[in-house]
C-alpha cells in the first residue's frame, strides 16, 4: 500500500491525552466538585418521585458553564440508579438548542416514552392536538412519576411563544395515574418575564441559581480532569492556573476552563512536544477566540456583513480616522456592486452599533458641539478574520467588478 497523507502527521504527533473523552464538556465525572449545595436541593426536591408523588417544577438559572446541564445529567443517572425498573418514575432530557419546535419537543418526549415502534408518532405529519393526546394517553398507562427536563428552555420561547409549557404545565390534569414535572434549564436569568402569568407560576414552583465557578474552583475542576485525561508530568506547573484565570474572567465558566485545556493538548500534540505549557494555553486562547468570532460572523445577516466590509475597506487607509460618515459612503457603493437594498443612514448607524455590541468593532462617539456628532470606528478583529470577512461569498462580485472607484473597495 502506498503512503497517506495521514503519515506525516501521524509520525510529527506525540500523544500526550491518555483518554480524551475526560476533557469533553459533555463527560459527566462520578463527582462533581462544587455544585454539592444544587445537588442536594434539586434531589430533595424530586425525591418524592421515587414514591409516585408528583414533586414541584423547578427552574434552574445561571450563567453558561456554571453546571446545569452536568449537575441535572448526574442526577437523571442517580435517579435511575434509585429506582432501576423506572417503576416509579423515569428521567426524560431534551435538548431545546437542538428542538426548538412544539412538534420537535413532544416527538423528542414521545420517543422515550414510547417502546412499541408500531405506535411511536411519527417525525412530522400529525397536528399538534392528536399528538398532545397520543403523549398523554402514553404517559398515563405507565403509571408513575415522569421528570421532564428542558435543557435551554428559553429557545423555545424566542421562537414559538409558551404554549408547548402550557401544554406540559397542564397536562396533570388530563393524566389520572401518572404525573410529570417540569425541570427547566435556561442561562437568561430574565426568562420568566416573557412568560405569561399562570405558566410563570406554575413552571417556575422551585428556583435553584447556579453561581458561576471561581478562580480556586476552577483549578480544582481542572486538576480532577487533568489527573484522568493525563500521565504524571504532562502539564507544567501553571497551565492549570491559567486556564482557571482566563475563564474566570469570562463569568466562572467551566466549560472555557475544560476547552482550553482540551486544545492547548491538542497543539502540544500536533506540533510534537513532551509537555503542555503556558505558550500552548496562549495559543489554545487566541484560537477558540478566532473560532467564536468567526461563528458569530457567518451568521450574521448580509446588510450587516456588508456594512463590516465597508468598516474593513476604509481602515484600509491608515492615514485617516473612520467615522460613520465614510462607512455609509462605502456601503452605498457596496450595494451598489452587490445589487443589494440601500437602507437609510440611521439604519446603518443601528447596524454598526450592533457589530459594536457583538465586539467585532469598537465604535466611540465624538462630539462637535453645536455641529453635531459622529462615532469613531475601530476594528476589534485580527488580520485572519478580515480575510474570513473579505471571502465570504456574499462579496464574489467585487472581485470582478470594474469601476472608477475600484481601488476604493479593492
């Protein structure tokens, strides 16, 4: 057999994680360090299940990677290790971020709920009556508790309003064996202020906050990881402090810590290296940043990619400073070129100030007094993103377009 272009990185690369899966944000360890206090209250809350007795719903809010969907994952396999049979109650997870629909939701919970394959409902076809009904007719025949968790829950409401949690919320009245209850999960601490009156109080019984992580319980996560993911002497001394203080700075969030241990491994790996240091924290840092950015880039809408480009096209000049009046000249000639919608100059402004809240640009005012006012612009972005930027398709055209101000755009 020939060689594979797989070879050479194969040789170059030095494995240094002896189980990857322990630095994934998704493993669930047999302990989880500092959420002791959440622990307890959600299980005295649910334990009642383990007698048929419907415990109160409860919705639980913090900051992303402070622990939630980890500490309810940890608690559904206890659960089952309390009651193995599930004849008492069982433990039903749904991921929001993934089914963000009513139909979605109710087919995810069907499919856990129902075993026989010729009467499982169908992933699209019914109204959403005969499934509500087909759910309930299943979920009371089973004659026990059922503890229905929705991970992200406030994507359901952004996009379809509360009726599924009226649905789920009310759905003990139409059961007469079996009980559910509702856990909800959400980062947006505001959640329940768009919800109606009667679901907020009924979805809302419990309250459990998850405070974010500090920089000692960080480190601590950190070491328990570190100790199963690698052999003695594999990390130097202040790569774990690091990536504790980095996250720290970004809400106490967990899974940062864990991604930037993670990928500082995986540049030691790839360039061949005995040891993990600080250089590979740095550079595991500036390339989740370049990734998030870019993500956050790819899906914003096109009027907001072009008024970006125009940002790009006049710091192409280094001489002057850009203000809103010369990203509005060079956005109308976009539009131009691109055969795309001019919107107003106030619309433009709002679209920078967007581009400005995302921390892509950094938009200052100054003030002329009596003449008015404008915003100083600067780019928050490095060199790879503006050409991320420069190639996105939406710009094809300008690279063919010929015109007096090309040199402008080009």
């Amino acid at each position: 057999m020939g060689e594979s272009i797989f070879d050479r990185s194969i040789n170059k690369r030095n494995t240094l994680i002896k189980n990857r899966n322990i630095l994934q944000t998704t493993y669930i360890p047999d302990q989880l360090p500092h959420r002791e206090n959440e622990i307890n209250n959600i299980v005295e809350i649910i334990t009642p299940s383990l007698n048929k007795d419907k415990p109160s719903n409860i919705l639980i809010t913090g900051k992303t990677g402070t622990g939630k969907t980890a500490v309810l994952n940890y608690i559904g396999k206890e659960l089952l290790k309390a009651d193995p049979k599930e004849e008492n109650c069982s433990y039903i997870y749904v991921n929001c971020e993934i089914v963000d629909n009513p139909y979605g939701i109710l087919y995810n919970i069907s499919n856990q709920v129902i075993k026989d394959q010729n009467s499982k409902i169908p992933f699209t076809g019914w109204s959403l009556d005969r499934v509500y009904e087909t759910i309930a007719f299943h979920l009371d025949r089973e004659d026990k508790v059922f503890i229905i968790v929705l991970d992200e829950i406030d994507r359901i409401l952004h996009k379809n309003g509360d009726d599924i949690f009226y649905f789920l919320t009310t759905i003990n009245e139409i059961l007469k064996k079996s009980k559910v209850s509702i856990i909800g999960i959400t980062n947006n601490t505001k959640f329940t202020e768009f919800l109606t009156p009667k679901i907020k109080s009924r979805l809302g019984e419990e309250k459990v906050v998850f405070p974010p992580y500090n920089p000692e319980q960080l480190q601590d996560i950190l070491r328990r990881r570190a100790e199963m993911a690698f052999e003695p002497g594999i990390l130097d001394e202040g790569v774990i402090p690091h990536c504790a203080a980095i996250s720290a700075q970004v809400s106490g969030d967990a899974r940062k810590a864990l991604d930037l241990l993670r990928v500082a491994a995986d540049i030691a790996e790839r360039n061949g290296d005995n040891v993990i240091t600080d250089a590979h924290v740095i550079s595991a840092r500036n390339k989740i940043e370049l990734d998030a950015v870019i993500e956050v880039i790819k899906t914003l809408p096109s009027q907001s990619k072009i008024v970006l480009m125009s940002i790009i096209k006049n710091h192409e000049d280094k001489t002057k400073t850009v203000i809103t009046g010369d990203v509005y000249a060079v956005y109308r000639e976009i539009c131009t070129i691109l055969s795309c919608v001019v919107l107003k100059e106030k619309r433009v402004a709002d679209l920078i100030s967007e581009l400005d809240m995302l921390g892509i640009i950094h938009a200052r005012v100054k003030s002329f007094g009596r003449n008015g006012r404008t915003r100083e612009i600067e780019l928050n972005i490095n060199k790879d993103i503006i050409e991320f930027v420069i190639k996105d398709e939406l710009f094809e055209p300008m690279l063919n377009h010929k015109s007096s101000k090309q040199m402008t755009l080009m």
